[in-house]
C-alpha cells in the first residue's frame, strides 16, 4: 500500500487563491452592473423605449 502525503500548506494556497478568484469575481461582477446601470441611467426614456424597456426596468434588468 502506498501512503499519500498531503502538504497542508498547499491546500492553504489553493483555500487563499480560491478565495482570491471569487473576491476578484464579485468585483468585476459589481462592477460591470454598476457601469451597465449607469449607461442605462443616462438613457433618455425615449431610447429605454426603443430597447424595450422603461426607466423602472433598470434595477431588474441588471440584477441587482
């Protein structure tokens, strides 16, 4: 039988990067509705209009 070692500090890197990777995703994610609602923000109601949508559409179609 051949006895696995593990090294507990490689899990830790692997446990701090992945922790890293959904902080930088949350981020980039915020980030892109908050650009995303801002563009549709500076919209006037008639160009809302011709997208389908009203100025109350906003929040809902981000994802807030």
């Amino acid at each position: 039988m051949t006895a696995t070692h593990t090294n507990p500090n490689s899990s830790l890197h692997l446990s701090a990067a992945s922790a890293v990777y959904r902080v930088m995703t949350a981020v980039i994610n915020w980030n892109d509705a908050r650009a995303t609602r801002k563009a549709l923000s500076r919209l006037t109601d008639r160009e809302l209009n011709d997208i389908g949508l009203v100025r109350g559409d906003i929040d809902s179609v981000v994802g807030r």
